[in-house]
C-alpha cells in the first residue's frame, strides 16, 4: 500500500472493553449511554448503509438496462452516434 498503513488494526467493542473505557474516564462516561444503545445504534447505522447501497444498486442496474449510446468519441471529441444501414 503506497502512503498508507501497513497493517489493518481490529478494535473489539463489547460490554466488557466499554467497562473498562468507563473505568478509565475518569466518571466522565459514567451517565453515558448502555453497551446495548451503542450496539442497537451501530447496527441501526450499518442497516441503513445497507439499504442506501441496495437502492444505489438497484439504479445503476436500471440505468444499465436503458442504456442507449448516442455518442462516439472521435478525433478527441464526442460526437453523436450515426448508425448507417447496412448494404
């Protein structure tokens, strides 16, 4: 990977990390959301992702089928395509 990280790093978030991030808060997390509405949350997130990824999809494959060429690139410009019969 040109510029970027070498390694791929996996945080694991569960009601027993979250325990201990509170502890270390100093009290500041303490009123804080539940280990459940952080995770109900997240896949609330990861649910709607899902959804705007399915309807990106479904139009790319629609635009797909109704495709029509009208252009040809020729000469370094785009110019309208002109279908001759054949002979």
């Amino acid at each position: 990977m040109a510029g970027g990280r070498r390694h791929h790093y996996v945080y694991e978030f569960s009601a027993e990390t979250l325990k201990a991030v509170r502890a270390a808060s100093e009290g500041r997390l303490s009123g804080m959301a539940t280990f459940e509405d952080f995770r109900n949350g997240y896949i609330g997130v990861l649910e709607q992702s899902l959804k705007s990824s399915w309807s990106f999809m479904e139009w790319l494959r629609e635009r797909n089928v109704n495709w029509k060429q009208t252009l040809v690139f020729v000469d370094g410009e785009f110019r309208p395509l002109v279908c001759e019969e054949a002979a």
